[in-house]
C-alpha cells in the first residue's frame, strides 16, 4: 500500500512541484494546505503517514508550530525549506524532524529524504517497542563521562535507546564537548561490544590516504604501498566504525562512503575484489552538515544516511552544573596518573574555573586541570593557569553576527550561484533548470518575483 502524504506550503508553484515528484516516486498525495488550521482540519479527516512541511505559513501559526502538533500526534515530518536563518533553522531542528530539505531542491534528493525519513521513523518506533534493560550497567559503558545535568542526561537517556541497535548515530557538537567518548558509549553499550572500535579522525589524516585509511589498499596500488594493507571498514568488521570530523570529507570521498554505507561491501585501493563488512558507523562533527549542503560541500544524500539518530552534545558553558564534578573528576584523575595526592583546590582557584566561559569545552579543561595538578605544591591547587589571550571572570565577547538572511535572500543567492556555474543559462542542456531539476517556467518565475533578472543576462536562456 502506498504511503499517503500531506503537503503543506504556501507557494502554489512549489507545492505542485513537490506533489509531481512524489507521485512520480510512489507516494499519494493525500492534500495540499497552506496553513497550520487548514493542516489540522485535514489531519483531523485523513490522517497522513507523512507530511512535508514548511517554515512559513499563511496565516498566524508557522511549521515550526505544526511540527510540535505532529509531535504530539506521532507523525513523522520532514521540512522543506529555503530559510537559513540560524535561530529558525535551531527552532525547526529542536522539532525532532525526520529530514530537512533545502529549496530549491532536485527530485532525487526529495526522494532520498523520503526513504531515509520512512525507515529513521520505523527505527524509532522499533526503539521504543523494543526498549530493554541495557545488558551491560550504564556506570560501565559511560565510564569517564561526567554529568548530571539536564542536557547530558538527555545524552544518556537517548545513547541507551539507541547504544543497542545498529542505527547509525550523528553526535554533534562542538570541539572538546566529548563526542568520541559517546561514540564509545554507543558502542559498549551495543551487541558488538566484545568487537573492535575503531577511531579515525578523517580531518586529521592528508586527503591523499584517507581513502586507503578507510578501505586499505593493495600492495602497488600507489607510490610507497610496498605491501597489501586492511582499512578501518575492515579492521571494525562485524564491530564499530567511529568517523570523527566527517563534515571534513572530500566531495569524492563522501560518494565512495554513500555507496558502502548503502552495499556494505568494499574494495581496496588498487583491487578489483569487493570485501562484504558488517560495520556500525557512529559519524561526529562539529561542523553545520545543513549549512554545508546549501553550499554543495556535502551530500543530502549520505547527510541522511549518517543522520538517522542524531545525539547533540552541549557545550560546557551550557551545563555550567556539572563543572564542580568534573574539576573533581579531573583532580582525583590526574593525582592518580602523576602520583601525587592533591586533596583540595583555593576558593578563589574554584571561582575562577566556575567564571571562565570555556571556549575548548571539556578538552579545554582537561588540559587546565592537568597543568594545574602538575604543579600544585603540596596537597592544595593554589594557581590556575589559564590560556594567555582569555580573560577570567568576564564573559567572552564574540563579534556580533551579521542580519540574519531571509527565506528570499537565501534562494536568490543560491540561484545567483547556480546560474552563475551555468554560463547565465536557463533552459536546455546544461542550463540552472536542469541542475535544479526544475521546470524552466517555474525557474523564470522565481527569477522574476526575486528580481534576478535585473542583474543578468537570459539570452542564453
């Protein structure tokens, strides 16, 4: 049976454009609205399987608004939208939804969100029919991650829903926040917890061998492969995979990726034998993978692919409760690891630490504390060393960020670019409709109401 689904959006043209590539990908239409009460009276006759939703609505209530609704309703959601504005794009992401698409937005990348949304919801229906007792105690398999507060408890709550399934996990966050030490949590508290886990840092390693790092090479498969050597997909088979920085990925590399995520099978640099690997991918980064698909630096497609449970990891400066327990936890570990038994910390040392904005996160103070234990006098810290260019006490200031863009703004820009790579050509091969995947009478329209017309030349078009 074909799933049945909703539509809603403000713009006729684009609205049609989304029902004509549903339909040509086997899904049924079940409406199309273009407001959150139209939306609610429809759902209300006909409950949809899936609806797909914009930001900006007519009338007084936005998608953002509907998604807590649909929330409610248990009923999955993807957003399509051209809004880049960082606290919309917060607000819509704290929504939970099951993809996010930008406009303008090519047929086959609907598609892809669709399939990946469908099979992230039965996952997570999967999660909670099957919620078990972890087989391994939570204390072990989050061995050295402190926190008590209302954000890492969250961490926790959704790293034991998902630690014992193979669904791909997306943590996210900033540097130092502890992304990997959740990777391993994943992992422990995962069936494959008595097989390898294995780490690579994919920003780390030169563009030029991360690709032999991953799937291994044959021996003269390049300059310097004296010897046939296994990748990390290999060395992690039937075990865990931990893709650190993966928003760092080559164009090439991502495509290469996609296609074993979607074969789990390999080949070696230099081979012609595909290698069957039975992998879990746990992927991190600290980059906006949203952002970066707007700009064309990395894939929707495999974006869905890692993101079928996303784990945010919040900044240190966000948790502020949990920096007593891991001065704490930093101390009693350091004392122990330096061999002396440091029993205390000066108050005004502690305010200090308390005060301090932490910019580098968990790692930051880390390494702070570290220094501090090294040399401490006795059994008290006395002196903290804080880095040259930081001021205690006082709030870090960052530059203020430029206007947020428009919904507008944003598309106008992004069709400047892709006429811009297209010679200024509209229709016909090679033109911007095509690249869209665009209709060329509904790729003029948008170039009129944006008044981009103004600006170029269209007798190529």
């Amino acid at each position: 049976m074909k799933k049945r689904i909703l539509i809603v959006e403000d713009e006729s043209i684009i609205a049609q454009h989304l029902r004509a590539a549903l339909e040509d990908g086997g899904y049924d239409i079940s409406g199309i609205v273009n407001s959150v009460d139209k939306a609610l009276r429809h759902i209300e006759k006909e409950p949809p399987f899936l609806v797909v939703l914009d930001i900006f609505l007519k009338g007084d209530g936005t998608g953002v608004d509907l998604a807590h609704i649909l929330n409610r309703k248990n009923i999955p959601f993807i957003y399509v939208s051209a809004n880049c504005n960082r606290e919309v794009l917060d607000a819509a992401k704290a929504t939970r939804p099951y993809g996010f698409i930008v406009k303008p937005f090519r047929q086959k990348d609907l598609l892809v969100t669709l399939d990946i949304a469908l099979y992230h919801y039965e996952q997570s229906r999967q999660l909670q029919s099957d919620k078990k007792d972890d087989r391994k105690p939570a204390g072990t398999a989050f061995e050295g991650i402190v926190g008590k507060s209302a954000p890492m408890l969250e961490v926790f709550d959704l790293a034991r829903q998902v630690g014992p399934m193979d669904t791909s996990v997306l943590i996210l966050g900033e540097s130092g926040t502890g992304k990997e030490g959740i990777a391993a949590a994943l992992h422990n508290l995962s069936p494959r917890r008595d097989r390898p886990f294995v780490k690579i840092n994919c920003a780390a390693v030169p563009a030029n061998l991360i690709e032999s790092e991953l799937f291994g090479h044959e021996k003269g498969a390049f300059t310097g492969a004296y010897e046939s050597r296994i990748g990390k997909f290999e060395k992690a088979n039937r075990g865990t995979l931990f893709l650190d920085e993966v928003g760092e990925m080559s164009s090439d590399l991502q495509v290469k990726l996609l296609r074993v995520l979607q074969e789990r099978q390999i080949e070696r640099l230099g081979g012609n034998k595909t290698i069957d690997v039975d992998v879990r991918v746990i992927a991190a980064t600290n980059r906006n993978l949203e952002m970066m698909i707007a700009a064309g630096d990395f894939r929707l497609d495999l974006y869905y692919r890692l993101n079928v449970f996303p784990i945010v990891m919040p900044p240190l400066h966000s948790r502020t409760g949990d920096i007593p327990l891991l001065i704490e936890f930093f101390i009693r570990h350091f004392s122990k690891k330096i061999g002396k038994t440091i029993k205390t910390i000066d108050d005004s040392c502690m305010r200090d630490l308390e005060n301090y904005q932490w910019p580098g996160n968990v790692r930051e103070m880390q390494n702070i504390i570290e220094r501090a234990v090294l040399l401490a006098k006795g059994d008290q810290i006395a002196n903290i060393l804080f880095p040259a260019t930081t001021v205690r006490k006082a709030p870090v200031n960052f530059p203020q960020e430029a206007t947020p863009k428009t919904m507008e703004e944003m598309e106008r820009e992004h069709i400047l670019t892709v006429l811009k790579k297209c010679n200024h050509r509209v229709a016909g091969p090679g033109g911007a409709a095509e690249f869209l995947n665009l209709p060329p009478s509904t790729l003029y329209s948008r170039i009129k109401k944006l008044g981009i017309s103004k600006q170029i030349n269209l007798k190529n078009g």
